[in-house]
C-alpha cells in the first residue's frame, strides 16, 4: 500500500511557536505535512518557500488507517495554530476516530 500525504499551507504558529526535532521551536507562516504509512504518521513542518522539512517534536505516532491520518494531520495543523511549543502526541494510540491533542511531556 502506497503512502498517503496531506499538506496544509500558510499556517502561523500560534503564541510561542511549534517544537520541532531539529530546529528546535519555529514560529511564523508553515506548511504542515502528515505522511502515512502503514501503522504511523510522520508529521513535519517547514517555513513557507523553504525546503527543509522539520518533524513535529512527539512524530512519528501510532496511527492505523488512513482515515485516522486524516484525522491527525487536521490536529497537528489546530495544534500548530494552538502554538505553545510542547510535543504532539496522541491521547491513546491512534486508531480510527481517536481523539489527537497536543500536551506537554
């Protein structure tokens, strides 16, 4: 089965950024994209225009289906929106229809 991806543009960071693996807490206009494959989903952002992708502090996650990957990309772009520079992660191992939120860890 191949990957599915989902890619939200112009996103801006809500009040004190995202955490990121790499780069540490961007803040600003991102892109947010989700891959799924099969049993996880990796989440990454990158500035606007840029071509360096950084994963989401907390991806990859469980997630069983594609449809649960739908459901978690829409999280990651409401918790970048959120800001506050903590982790994503899953309340519970993403299935299909598990609630998604952003915690600190």
């Amino acid at each position: 089965m191949a990957d599915t991806t989902w890619t939200t543009t112009g996103v801006y960071t809500g009040s004190g950024g995202v955490l990121t693996d790499e780069a540490g807490i961007l803040t600003g206009e991102l892109t947010v994209r989700t891959t799924w494959e099969p049993e996880r989903a990796h989440v990454c952002v990158q500035y606007v225009g840029a071509t360096e992708w950084y994963a989401l502090a907390g991806s990859p996650l469980p997630c069983a289906s594609a449809e649960a990957g739908r459901s978690l990309h829409q999280s990651a772009v409401d918790a970048v929106r959120a800001g506050g520079a903590t982790p994503f992660a899953p309340i519970v191992s993403v299935g299909s229809g598990s609630a998604l939120r952003a915690f600190a860890g």
